[in-house]
C-alpha cells in the first residue's frame, strides 16, 4: 500500500521539476536552426583499415546561404562546423564569418 502514494507523489514531483528551469538553464537556451553562409566542406566518410580517417573534398563556385539545424553541430573552430551527417558521415564545413559572431549565434536565446 505504501507504494501506491509513493510513486504517484514522486511522479507529480518530477512533473513540476521539469517546469522549473534555472535562469542560468535559461540563458543557454539556444535556436533550432541558425542561417549561415558555407562554401567548400569536407565529407567524412569514416576510417580505413589504418584507422586514418576517409575524407572528400567537396569545392563549390560560391558560397550560399544554408539553414542548419542546430542539434546537428559537433563542434565549433574558426574555420569549420562539423556536423553530424547522414548514413553516420561528418561533414566539415567552411563558413564565412568569424567566429565570435557564430558562438553569439549559438548561444543566443530563443524566445528573443
């Protein structure tokens, strides 16, 4: 018997946890997509036998504009994205812009 008040108390106590966000969590809510303007890239296509990593280089004309996903990105440098692809690839994009201005982008707040 004791379990049947239990369980439901602690599920009414996870319920309204979930609703209780910290500013800092707040804060670091980020978009779920970010434009960017991207030009050559390189496609991981996994590793070979020598575990060295099978990459193609892809050479545009132009740069163009490309909406990302954001939950998509790996990782940030100052000269590429990388992020996850399809089929289990990797893609290492150039972008246009400059660093500082990409992490402002990532870190801003959605409900702006």
């Amino acid at each position: 018997m004791k379990h049947f008040i239990t369980y439901p108390l602690v599920f009414v106590f996870l319920i309204v946890l979930e609703g209780c966000e910290s500013p800092t969590i707040q804060k670091m809510r980020t978009p779920k997509f970010i434009e960017i303007v991207v030009q050559n890239h390189l496609v991981s296509h996994g590793f070979d036998a020598e575990n060295k990593e099978i990459l193609e280089e892809v050479i545009v004309e132009k740069p163009t504009k490309k909406l990302l996903r954001v939950d998509r990105i790996q990782s940030v440098s100052e000269k590429y994205i990388l992020t996850s692809y399809g089929f289990g690839r990797l893609v290492y994009w150039e972008y246009e812009g400059s660093y500082t201005a990409l992490k402002e982008l990532l870190l801003t707040d959605s409900d702006k």
